[in-house]
C-alpha cells in the first residue's frame, strides 16, 4: 500500500553567527565550486513542498537563491529553537495545509535524500510528535520534524521560560529518533571550520 507523501515545509537554519568559521554568512562558503546553501537546498527541495530559509540581517544578501527569507522574531539571539519557531509560525501563515516543517542547518552539505520520507514514517509508527536525526551514535537537535501545531507551545517555551536547549524542549512530547549511516559518509557532516571547509570538498568528490 501506498502511504500519501505529507506535506512537509523545509526550513534551512542559517541565523547562527558563525564563530568557528570566523564570523560572516557560512552557508556562502564554497564546496565543490558552489556555496554550502546551494547544496543544501538541492537535497532538500526534492523532499519537500518549499522551502524557506531562517536568516538574519538583510534579507537580500540571499535574493539569488529565490526562497522566502524568514528571520527571528524571538528576542536576544534565541539560537536554533528561535529559527524553528519562525519556521512554524511562517508556515502557519503562509501555508496553512501545512502540518509539518523539517528543520536542517545550513552547513550541512550531504544531506540524506530520504530525510522527509524516513521522518515520516518513524513518526507515524511510532505516533510521534517530533524527530530527529541521529549518525554514529550522535544526535543532530537542528535536524529534525516539528509539528506546526506546537508553534504555541514552542513560543511560550523560548519567550516566557527562556528554554533555549532543543533536547530539554522535545523531551516534553513524543519524539522518534532515526538512525542514518556512516558509509560512504556522514550526511550530517557540517562545516564548521576552514579546516571542515577542506575535508567536505574531498568528501564532494565521493
């Protein structure tokens, strides 16, 4: 039997400051001859219906990737959990039949091409709330599925309870974590430094 693909809004995480890499846009660093985001949305947008990128500063810096660019609007650099929440309540606006957004970092350029898919059906099996990505015995908070019904929880958490942890907040509902291969490589590698910068363009060419 055929299980319906459910509709399911990407959302690519870029409102980090990007520290390690020493500051500026990290996803527009190259790999491969192109920026990181490119990569990232390549595996993405096959899996989803549209995609959004989570972003602050001026928008336009991304015009040429043609996606909606959706900022914080938590206060005081709320990190991951802020960008998932203006995830939620964007797609609530804007695509209400909408029930479910996938969440991925930026400087993740491997993605798997079966994230949506396999998120899914955990969730439904095990009937489930959220997911969330897991490889060599590594949990990947950012990499995950949320339930746009949550977006009031979510809000009320990291505003009025200042719950900035991704695993202390999905530790309240149930929650499926789904495992990924190591072989060829990670699909959750992330360039986080120059010298992550070096090792992604040899694992481009696996």
């Amino acid at each position: 039997m055929t299980i319906e693909r459910e509709p399911t809004l990407g959302v690519i995480l870029a409102g980090g400051l990007s520290r390690r890499m020493g500051g500026g846009d990290k996803p527009m660093r190259a790999i491969a001859g192109r920026p990181i985001l490119a990569h990232v949305m390549e595996r993405m947008a096959p899996q989803c219906e549209g995609l959004i990128l989570n972003a602050n500063g001026d928008p336009e810096r991304f015009a040429s990737f043609g996606v909606p660019v959706v900022a914080d609007d938590a206060p005081d650099f709320a990190g991951p959990l802020a960008g998932i929440l203006a995830a939620l309540d964007w797609a609530a606006l804007h695509r209400p039949e909408v029930e479910w957004v996938v969440s991925a970092a930026a400087d993740c350029p491997f993605l798997p091409r079966d994230l949506v898919a396999r998120f899914q059906a955990a969730r439904r099996a095990e009937n489930a709330d959220l997911a969330v990505a897991r490889s060599d015995n590594q949990t990947h908070p950012v990499i995950g599925l949320w339930s746009v019904a949550l977006r009031h929880d979510l809000r009320h958490a990291l505003v009025v309870e200042d719950c900035r942890k991704i695993d202390r907040w999905t530790a309240r509902y149930p929650l499926v974590t789904v495992d990924w291969p190591t072989e060829p490589l990670d699909p959750f590698f992330n360039a986080n430094t120059p010298e992550d910068l070096a090792i992604a363009e040899d694992l481009a060419k696996l």
